[in-house]
C-alpha cells in the first residue's frame, strides 16, 4: 500500500485571489484532470473584504495564524480564531471578511457540493480518524506523525499536508500534537460515477 502524498506550503506558489484581497496557496485539487472537486488551499488575507463567490460549493474555513477574522454571513457575523472550529458555509455567500487585527493565514477545504460530500475536523490529542472517504488528508502547522492502519508511522513537517485518494476506511492516528494541536483532518467522499 502506497503511503500519502506530501505537499510542503513553501514549495507551492501563491496566486492573487479573483478579488485581489489576499493570496492562496492550492495545495491539493482531484481530480488531475478536468474541472476540481475537491479542493484544499491557504490562504493569507491581507485587508478587510469580501470572499470571493463559489456557486455550486460548500467551504470550510479555519483560521491557522494571527488574531482572527469576523465573516459577515445571511445568518449573522460569526467572529474566528485559531482555536475555533472550522466553519462550514455555502460558497455563494461570499461573506464580507474583516481582519480582526491584522492578516492572517487561513486553511480552505471546497468541494463541489453535486460531487460529494466533504469534510474538516480539528485534530483530537489520542484520538484516530476512520472515513469511509477514499480520499483524506491532514494538514498541520506542527510537526507530527502520522500513522495509517498498521503501516508504519510517516514524518509530517509543520506547515505541509499529506494527501490520499486510496484511504477508505482506513484508520489515522497523528502523534506529538500535545494538548492543543494545529492539525485538522480534512476528507472528500465522492459520488459514484465521479472522476478518478
């Protein structure tokens, strides 16, 4: 069995966003070819305003580094922070965005939402993660390890993610997070008769 695809931060180019208000790194896209259905990114917001719009896709937003950003919803404003919990919204809201007290440096899963479903967890000190999803990722701000079913533990460095399309039920375990880690599990189950 092959072991995750590792993705560094650094070693991936940023790109100006459609409205100009930040940059993004896209770490991860499936499939290779054609239009994206699962996408992972981060992203620096450098000034207050809105996101850009994505009909079609549901987003999970987490903030990773600085003080934080308040989004600006249908539903109301909803203030984030390092350690909130991801927040998941519909692509077309297209919330205004305000800095909280400078830029900060943000993790974005999307995913077409006719595609399949998705997901973004923070990740529990001790606790393993199995998904019926094939294709699962963690992405980390710290240095871990990472262990899948029995094979044997994979170097995760900080600010980087590990990326499988063959992970179905497989069982992940990260170690050395300590009490409060800056990891997140994130996962795609496509639709039968998606891309592969």
């Amino acid at each position: 069995m092959n072991g995750p695809r590792l993705v560094m931060l650094d070693d991936v180019p940023p790109q100006p966003w459609r409205n100009g208000g930040g940059l993004t790194r896209e770490l991860f896209t499936w499939p290779a070819a054609g239009p994206w259905q699962w996408r992972i990114s981060v992203a620096d917001i450098e000034r207050d305003g809105p996101f850009s719009a994505f009909d079609g896709v549901d987003r999970w937003f987490t903030v990773l580094q600085g003080a934080g950003v308040r989004l600006l919803l249908p539903a109301g404003a909803v203030d984030l922070h390092t350690g909130s919990a991801p927040l998941h919204f519909a692509g077309e809201a297209a919330p205004g965005c305000t800095l909280t007290d400078g830029a900060t440096r943000d993790l974005n899963l999307m995913v077409q939402r006719a595609a399949g479903r998705g997901a973004m967890q923070r990740l529990q000190p001790g606790v393993g993660w199995t998904d019926a999803a094939p294709l699962r990722a963690l992405f980390t701000a710290q240095p871990l390890m990472l262990r899948i079913d029995d094979q044997a533990a994979v170097a995760v460095p900080a600010w980087s993610l590990a990326v499988s399309t063959q992970a179905a039920h497989q069982r992940w375990w990260a170690d050395g997070a300590g009490a409060a880690p800056q990891a997140w599990w994130l996962a795609f189950d496509p639709n039968t008769g998606a891309s592969s």
